[in-house]
C-alpha cells in the first residue's frame, strides 16, 4: 500500500474504496514497470517502444533523465540495458542509489538553484560530446522545468522569483512553461540540440493535462513552436517584471531548425489516462459504476471542485467519477498548501450526505509533504467538534495547516511518479 496513513483514513466503504483506488492507480503508472514495458532487449537487438535499433552499430549508448520519474527509470535502464550504457546522468527530486553507470543527481524543486544550474551543465556538456554513432536515451518526466536550469542573462534566484510571480497569479502551465522555454539554455529543444547528430530517443512521463509533449518538462526533446513573442505577451499579461523587480527580461527564441531533431524521436510512454482506467476497473469490480470524466482538467482548483461536486449532486447511486489533471491556485494570502488540498477543502464546503471525494498528487508532493486530502460529513463534523471554519481556511488558502488539524491528508512520500493529479468522487 503506498498510502501511508490508508488505515486511520479508511473508516467508511466508500472512503476505503477511494485510497484502494487511488493505491491502484500508483500501481498501474510505476515507473520501472512502464520502462520494463517500453525497453526490451533480445540479443544484439534494442526494442524502444516501436523502435527497433541493432546494438552493435551503436558506439556509445548515454541515459539523460530529468524530472520525478527519472531515478527509478535510470535504475530500471541500468537493470534492462547493464554495460551496454556507457554513462549518463539523471537530475531527480531524490537521491540516488546503486547506479554504476549513471549519476544521479539530487536537485532542487519547486524553484531553481545553483545546484540544478550545475548539474544542468554537466548533461550538456556530456550531450555536447556526442557522435552520429551514439545513441542517447532521454527520460523527461513532471518537474523538469525546475531541475533542467540554465537561465540565460539571469540568476537561479531571478528566474525564482519570474516563477514565483507566474504561480501566485494562477497562470496555467503552458504559460508558465512557454515563459521557462524561453529564459533557459536547456528547456524548448535544446537538449535535442546539444545532443545531435547523435541517434536519440525520449521517453516521456506525462504531467501536462493534454499530455502535449512540448510543454512536459518545458519539452526539452521536442521542436518548439512558441516563440519569444509569446513568452513576452504571458510576462505583460501578469505584469510580471514589476512584480518581480526585474526590468528588461531577456529572452531568447528555441531552436527552430528541423535538422537538429530529425534523429530525436520522442515517445509518451505513460499519462494519466493509464492510472484513471486502473482506477475506473477496479471501481467496476468493486460494484460500482465509474465513469472518467476528464484527463484534462483545468482551472481555478476551488472553482473546479464546486463543478465537481455539482456533477455528484446530480449522479446516481453506486457511481463514481474520476478527473485527471492539474488545476492552478491563485494565492491571495500567503498561507500553506497545494492545489489537490485546496480543491478538497472547496469541495467540503459543498459536499453532502453520501459523498466522498480525495484529490491527490501523483509524485505524492502537493506542494507540501501532503500528497492531497479526502473528505466527506466525517471532515465536515471533524472540522466543527475542532471548531475550524472552513471557509476561513479556504479564503486565506491555508488547506494545509485545515487538514494537518483535521487528520483527513493523504500521505505517501516521493512516489517516484508524476502524471499530474488525480480527483475521485463516490456517490453512495
């Protein structure tokens, strides 16, 4: 069971119903079972997917990796492919641990560091080295943008405080993303760039509702088609430099020239559609009748979980709903939480008599060391027996320290996955 606290939250049907799915769901999306599926080796021949490759015309085999899902697929690789690599280097959230031949190495989220700037260069340096005769395997998974930094005529610290400003106000990610593309060195292309004329191929974690492979980890891999012009319309629209202090943001426009991606294919190997259909089974199996609403969901997250539970107000018994995808926050005071415990502590402003809903990140970091929250009347009598007001807590975005007095956070740790977020509803 990958949810820590599932005993002291099951205690109802539905609510145990709703941390089994979600526990199958993580299943369904594990990183090393998706490399196992998508990498296969039989003798001198690399299966990729659908691409089949002879391992004897490659000379120099690297593993590049950045985002959540990066170390646990690296030490799948290493398992699947052993001394065929002859090295690479992985910039994930954790540390790593018995790779021989890739380093890992642990970086900083949610904001750029100089740390992340270093081990940024290091990948392009070692992408820069490579030949027509090499062959790279890239992983790029959520959370990539921040690890993968090499801002250009800015500070780690600047390019924080640009995100910081985009966070705050709600932009959505792909204005967040199109501005990251458009301040680095290494997002929007690049890597593809640094790494051609070598063979390469990406395998690709989705966490971007929509699963548009230019905007996971600000598409490192994949040609981009924003352009400067664009980045500068998502900084005027939120008055970004006079927020930030900072005056004149450069930019600089992404590689545009087909040549340098015409040995880059990029593969989605996972999204959230695969833990959601998980999900949707087992719900099935279990009795009820359950239904995917989304895989693109969007939107202010407490606006988003009223419409939520307006469409369980309206189901019939014994279903259930399930919505897949990132909503934002607009952060009026600055109080603690994420966008999963936010739209959970909306979503019990409304709820009623016979309905359960949890919203939960899938790497298990809501923005805190909470993944997200379930709720139902037992958070509602909770909440007033504590005496917490709910709508306090929800105006003054403090879902964290709400559901920490509450009990009802979801707990899993770094899952070593990332396909954004996941809300399931019951109706009983």
């Amino acid at each position: 069971m990958i949810i820590q606290n599932f005993k002291e939250l099951a205690k109802t049907k539905e609510r145990k119903l709703v941390l089994e799915m979600l526990d199958v769901g993580l299943e369904a999306i594990d990183t090393k079972k998706v490399i196992r599926k998508t990498v296969l080796v039989n003798g001198d021949e690399l299966k990729i997917g659908s691409e089949k490759l002879s391992l004897k015309q490659i000379k120099r085999l690297f593993v590049i990796g950045v985002g959540k899902c990066s170390l646990d697929a690296a030490i799948e690789l290493e398992r699947i492919l052993g001394d065929k690599i002859t090295g690479g280097i992985v910039i994930d959230i954790r540390d790593g641990g018995g790779l021989r031949k890739i380093l890992a190495i642990h970086g900083d989220h949610p904001l750029p560091s100089k740390k992340n700037v270093e081990a940024t260069s290091e990948i392009i340096k070692l992408l820069s080295s490579a030949t027509e005769k090499d062959l790279i395997i890239f992983i790029i998974s959520g959370g990539g943008s921040t690890l993968l930094s090499q801002p250009e005529n800015l500070t780690p610290e600047e390019e924080g405080n640009i995100l910081q400003c985009l966070f705050q106000v709600g932009a959505d990610i792909k204005e967040i993303n199109t501005v990251r593309k458009h301040i680095s060195k290494a997002r929007g292309g690049r890597l593809a760039k640094y790494g051609y004329p070598a063979r390469a191929i990406s395998l690709i974690f989705s966490d971007v509702p929509g699963d548009n492979l230019e905007f996971i980890s600000s598409g490192p891999t994949v040609k981009d088609t924003t352009t400067v012009d664009d980045a500068r319309k998502v900084l005027i629209k939120y008055d970004v430099e006079k927020e930030s202090g900072l005056k004149n943001i450069q930019l600089m426009e992404t590689p545009k020239d087909d040549k340098y991606f015409k040995n880059m294919k990029n593969i989605l190997v996972v999204s959230n559609k695969v833990a959601l259909e998980a999900m949707a089974e087992y719900a099935e199996s279990s009795g009820y009748k359950a239904e995917i609403r989304t895989t693109e969901m969007t939107g202010e997250a407490r606006d988003v979980a009223v419409e939520i539970v307006n469409d369980l107000h309206t189901a019939g018994r014994d279903r259930v709903l399930l919505y897949g995808g990132e909503t934002t926050v607009t952060i009026k005071y600055l109080g603690r939480g994420g966008r999963n415990t936010e739209l959970a502590i909306s979503a019990l402003l409304h709820i009623e008599s016979g309905e359960t809903l949890a919203a939960m990140a899938s790497d298990g970091r809501d923005n805190t060391d909470f993944a997200g929250a379930i709720c139902d009347m037992i958070t509602k009598e909770t909440a007033h027996k504590l005496n917490l007001d709910i709508e306090d807590h929800l105006e003054h975005n403090h879902s964290y320290a709400f559901f920490e007095a509450e009990g009802d956070y979801i707990k899993t740790g770094d899952t070593g996955r990332n396909v954004s977020d996941f809300v399931i509803a019951i109706k009983k």
